[in-house]
C-alpha cells in the first residue's frame, strides 16, 4: 500500500535532521540546494518569519517544478520575548542564546513550503520548550563539544543539551528539530 500521493520529492535543505526526518516518512526524495539570502523584513514577527523564509526558499526552484514534483522547504527559528534566534554566528553568541533560553519557556516555531508547477502551499507548526537553569559550565561543555552553529537558539533537542537541559515540551519533538513531521505527513495528503 502507498500512503503518499505519487510525486517526485525534492528537499530542498541541507539539514542533515530534515533529510533524516523525512527518511523516517518513508518517502524517497532527491536533496536539491541554492544558496539564498535569509534575511527578511524587520516587520514580521513570529511564525510570519519561518513562513517568510521557506516561501523565499522555494522561489528560486518554482521556474523548474513540473507537476509530478512536489518541493519541500523549511526553516525553523527561536522565538522568546518578541525576539527571533537564528543561528549562531560565534562560540559567544552561542553561549548568549544559550542563557538567553535558561530557566524558562520559549518557542520553536517552523514554517514549511509544499510547491510544484500548479501551487503551492505554506504552513506553520509551533512548539514550546521549557529549559531549566543551565549552568556556565554545562553551556561551555555543550557548546565546545557540539558546536551548535546551525541551529536556531544555538541547540539542537535531540542532543546532549536537550537531554540534560529540557524539562518540558508543549508541541511537536520533530518539530523542534526542524521539521513538523506529523503535521508535514497530513499536509502532504492533502496537496
């Protein structure tokens, strides 16, 4: 039996986690990648961004989309305190975030585009994490060993600093790591 609808699958991501997210589908796909800016306008807030920039990520690939295919982009950001946590540029910066997040909530919140040559289709999916206090020794650790510098709010969930340092989740785990799975497998149906 078939679950998904008979397209050419393209990821469109060089996360490792989204390629590995997907494979658990049980979907084959290709990886295809171009290089884009990921800035956007300083109005938008929230989930408007990871919208944003996964729409921005699939323009450059719709002049070549067929109707047989079906693109897939994402991005995932960090969101507390109306403000956004990309990826970190630098071991400090990761270190900030990182205490930024200590001791309390925030918001992972991830924007996919679905598109081929007849439409496209956007969605978000939230989720929220609960850090408790970390320490300067266990960001230090964290943060020389991992070297979280791909990853929105400079952690990844499924690594040592999620296992040490997440003491609650609201939402999607996936999600957290990228990539809305659940919320992506339905959507995909309904394409």
């Amino acid at each position: 039996m078939k679950w998904f609808p008979n397209y050419n699958y393209i990821l469109a991501s060089k996360s490792p986690r989204r390629s590995q997210l997907l494979k658990s589908l049980g979907i084959e796909f290709s990886i295809k990648t171009k290089e884009i800016n990921e800035t956007y306008p300083d109005t938008l807030k929230r989930e408007q961004i990871p919208l944003f920039l996964a729409e921005k990520k699939a323009k450059p690939f719709l002049p070549g989309l067929t109707k047989n295919d079906l693109l897939i982009t994402a991005d995932t950001i960090v969101w507390k305190e109306e403000k956004v946590l990309g990826k970190p540029n630098t071991f400090d910066e990761a270190i900030e975030m990182l205490h930024f997040l200590s001791g309390g909530w925030h918001e992972v919140i991830s924007g996919v585009c679905l598109a081929n040559s007849k439409k496209t289709k956007s969605f978000y999916s939230i989720s929220k994490v609960k850090f408790k206090q970390l320490t300067e020794a266990e960001t230090a650790f964290y943060v020389s060993n991992f070297k979280p510098f791909d990853k929105a709010g400079a952690y990844g969930i499924q690594e040592w600093i999620g296992v040490i340092g997440i003491t609650e989740i609201e939402g999607s785990f996936y999600n957290v790591m990228g990539l809305p799975i659940q919320k992506l497998y339905v959507e995909i149906q309904r394409f």
